[in-house]
C-alpha cells in the first residue's frame, strides 16, 4: 500500500513536472536556458526528437541531458510512463528536503521566540543597569566585566578579557562540527548630559549612552543566552565581540576595532563572517533596516593650523590677520563639494572647530582648526585631500600667510557583502515580517565595525529603536536620545535566527560565494 501510494505521488508529480519542462522549452519567455533557439523545438505539438536537439544544441547541456534521461515524450497525447515515475521522485525527494529544511528553522524561531519571551523583562533590566552607569572609550571597566561574568555562568568555552583595553571575546562552541560565525557589540558611552526625566537616567554627570550601545551590549548577552541554551545543537560556533571604544578613544591611546583585531579577535578560531546592529530612531521598533553594499562613510580627521603675522588691530596693514585667512579658508573648502568633486559622489567636509586668538585689539599670528571628511570611495577620499591642500595653498598665498594640514583615517567605508546580505534576508523576513524589513539609503556616518569586514565578510544591519507614538524620536549623540525598550527583544530573535540559520546553510560549506 505505501509503495503504492508513493508511486501515484511520484506519477502525478512527475506529470506536472513534464508539462513544466516541456512550457520552458517550447513556450518560455526569450532569456530563459530552455527557451534559446538551440533547444526550442522547431514544432511545439511535436515528439521531443533528442537527436535534434542534441545536434542542434550540443552546447547548451543542461536540457539535452535532462530530457536524455527521461526519454520522448508528447505534451497533447500524454508522457511515457517511466519518464513521468523518474521526474516524480526527483520532485518529491526536493519537495520533502525543503518541507523538512522548513521545519528545522520553524522549530528553531519557535524555541528562540519562547526563550526571548521569558528573558524579555531581564533583557529591559540589563539594559537600564548600563544605562545608568555609562563608561566613555577605553573607561569600560564596570560593562566589560558584566559581560565577562556572564558569559562565564553562561558556561562559554573561552572567555577572553582585556582585549584591546576592556574588550571581552566569548567563544561557544557547538555540539557538531561546523564553521564559526562571530557577532559584535560595541560598550562605550558618550561624553553628552542626559535629559531625560527617566527612571533609569544616566548617574555619570557629562556621561551618556547617546548612541544605543547599551542596547546593542545587551541583545548581544541575550543572543549569548539564547543559544547556549541551544549549544548542543548547534552545527560550529559563535564568536561574541564586546568591543570597547567603537565612539573613538582620549587622545594618545588606541582603541576599538582596529587595536581588538590586532590582538586577536578575529582569529583562533577566524570567523567565516561577521554580524552587528545598530539601533536607529528612526525606524519604528520591530523593523529592520538593511543596506547592501557600501553603507556607511569613512572617515578622516582633518587638521589644520594657518600661520599669519601678529599685529595691533589700529593698524592691519603691518600684519597678517589669521583669523581673516580662516574665515576664507572655511568658505573655500566648501567649495570643494560644490564645484569640485562629481556631484553624484558623496562628499562632507566640514570643520568642526576654531581656535585663535588671546585679545580682541591684537592679530593672532596663529588659527587651529579641526575638522571631519567623509566619502564613500578611496578614489574620492584621495581626490578630496588633494582639492584641501591645493584649496588651503591657494588662500594663504593671497594673504602672504602659510598652512599645515593632517589627515588621520579613522574608519574605512562600511561595506555590507551583497552575497551575505542576499543570504540571510529571508531569516530575516520571516522572524519580523516581510513588511518590516525595509531597504534603507546609505548614510554619512561612519562606524570602525568596517575593520572586521576588511579580514572577514559582514553585515552590519539596523535595528528599529523609535516610536513616534510615545515621542520617542531625538536622533543618537543628542541629549534627548532613547529607545524604546520593545527594540530589545526583537533584536535578540533577529540575531539568534540568523546565526544558526547561517551555521546551517555553511555547515558543509567552504565560504561565502
């Protein structure tokens, strides 16, 4: 009786397959494989000839062989038996792999939706313990060791502390063989007073988490928990990042991505690819934003010091007023944007300070100025500094003044692998919903998760932290910046889907193609 009903299942899905087969080669669209000339049959009523096609399409293989293996057969006056029985099991075994692949990763969403429920008011919790206690760069001492502390009672296989100052690297390992994936937070706080009337407002005067790494700290250790509790089925491993100083460091010390890479944070074991979020206000809370390819500027300093000639104010002619050579170099500059770079190539430059000066009758002889350049491509970034020095040359020379100008990379462009991002966009899409996830433009600001994408492919994503509804909407690195708390058990799911979705799909996988 079994064998029975599997042969009617095969017969009748080996038809339909058939006719399906048979549209694409006589009937499908110009562009298809089957439909180019060489396989289209020259009557679409007619026998398959294999000979003809062979003869006449040797090159393009695929069709030939298929069609060879099944033997002739007629779309009007019905399909040899054996042709329909064989391209009924090729059917059914594909139908009942997906059916089973889709039931695996529906399990799994559905233990990690129970395990985030239960952890949702602790993950609230958490977040409001760091939010109170914010750390500026390379100052993580009180965040780094709760991390540490956690992942240890969360029984991890390595915990490693003090990497590139406060950061922690946390490796779980799972119960199968299989590759690593790694994931990262970022730690640090900004130098910016809170003003939020809220319970859990910042308790470091002058100290904030203006930027949502208290959230991003705190999915990370719920993502941790959520699948150390799965350790066993995981198929390899997990690399948890808790990075320090993402925001930039005081001045003379190293920090954040670059100095956590130099010490080993992407090795023993390497990572076939690398995940992060960032919290954005503006998408609403339980959407997801995602941009492929380039999707966040580089970064440099600019500094520059303008060299004029001290003088009485009474008389200017026997000076050389540097503060007159600034204000002409600052409006020059901007002209570089405007007139001398592509207009569909982003550029900003601005300067973002100015100093000069000791009394208000006396010529400064000397004016400091900083500044930021941002650009989306090496070329421009190149381009850009050369107009700068070409710019600042020009307008001191026509004052009788000199310059000095430096430029110090900070970060390079953020650049979200297309084929990753391709990848797990329907793990995506089916924890959130299709409709949450949102394509969204790339943006100006700059963030040093690029370095780990240039030793390993990423994708830094958006994790919607707004709600217009209860007035959550102030933009990061302002003083009236929040979230709203129900972003945080979203991202948990998010992240803790995509690893093991991702751990599956390469489990016999060489790398990212």
């Amino acid at each position: 009786m079994v064998a029975r009903n599997l042969r009617t299942i095969y017969e009748r899905t080996g038809k339909y397959l058939c006719r399906f087969l048979n549209y694409w080669v006589n009937r499908g669209p110009e562009g298809k494989i089957f439909s180019t000339p060489e396989c289209r049959m020259p009557n679409p009523e007619s026998k398959w000839d294999l000979s003809s096609i062979r003869s006449r399409g040797e090159g393009v293989g695929g069709p030939s062989k298929a069609i060879a293996d099944w033997g002739e057969f007629d779309l009007n006056r019905g399909y040899p038996m054996k042709s329909i029985f064989y391209a009924g099991m090729v059917s059914a075994s594909l139908v009942t792999t997906v059916m089973a692949q889709t039931g695996a990763l529906g399990g799994n969403t559905a233990n990690i939706e129970r395990a985030v429920t239960a952890m949702q008011s602790k993950l609230v919790e958490q977040r409001r313990d760091i939010h109170m206690h914010p750390e500026l760069g390379n100052r993580e001492v009180r965040t780094s060791q709760i991390v540490a502390e956690r992942l240890r009672a969360l029984g991890f296989d390595e915990v490693r502390t003090n990497v590139a100052g406060h950061g922690v690297v946390g490796l779980l390992k799972g119960g199968k063989p299989g590759p690593v994936v790694a994931v990262r937070a970022d730690m640090d706080a900004l130098p910016i007073t809170e003003t939020n009337a809220v319970p859990y407002k910042s308790l470091v005067p002058g100290v904030k988490h203006a930027c949502g790494h208290d959230a991003h700290t705190t999915i990370e250790l719920g993502v941790a928990e959520v699948l150390s509790r799965m350790k066993d089925q995981l198929p390899g491993s997990v690399k948890f990042i808790f990075q320090p100083a993402e925001e930039g460091t005081p001045p003379g010390e190293e920090g954040g991505a670059a100095l956590m890479i130099k010490q080993g944070a992407l090795e023993n074991p390497k990572p076939l690819a690398i995940f992060g979020l960032h919290v954005s206000p503006e998408l609403e809370a339980g959407q997801i934003g995602f941009c492929s390819g380039a999707a966040q500027a580089s970064a440099d300093n600019m500094d520059i010091v303008l060299h004029g000639k001290m003088g009485h104010a009474a008389h200017p002619d026997r000076g050389i007023d540097t503060i007159v050579v600034a204000a002409q170099c600052v409006t020059a500059l901007q002209s570089i944007k405007s007139r001398r770079v592509d207009t569909f190539d982003p550029v900003i430059l601005t300067i973002g300070t100015i100093h000069g000066g000791t009394r208000r009758n006396i010529m400064t002889d000397e004016v400091k100025m900083e500044g930021t350049l941002r650009t989306f491509s090496p070329e421009v970034r190149k381009k850009v500094e050369a107009l700068v020095n070409e710019t600042l040359d020009g307008v001191t020379k026509a004052y009788g003044a000199t310059y000095e100008v430096k430029f110090e990379p900070i970060t390079s462009v953020v650049y979200n692998d297309p084929t990753l991002v391709v990848e797990v966009l329907p793990t995506i899409r089916r924890v959130v919903g299709a409709t949450n996830v949102v394509e969204v433009t790339p943006r100006m600001g700059a963030e040093d998760f690029s370095c780990y994408q240039e030793v390993v492919p990423g994708f830094l994503y958006r994790l919607g932290s707004g709600n217009k509804a209860k007035g959550i909407t102030a933009d990061i690195h302002t003083p009236g910046f929040d979230i709203d708390e129900e972003c945080l058990p979203v991202g948990v799911k998010v992240m803790s889907n995509l690893v093991i979705d991702f751990l599956n799909d390469h489990s016999n996988k060489e790398g990212i193609k």
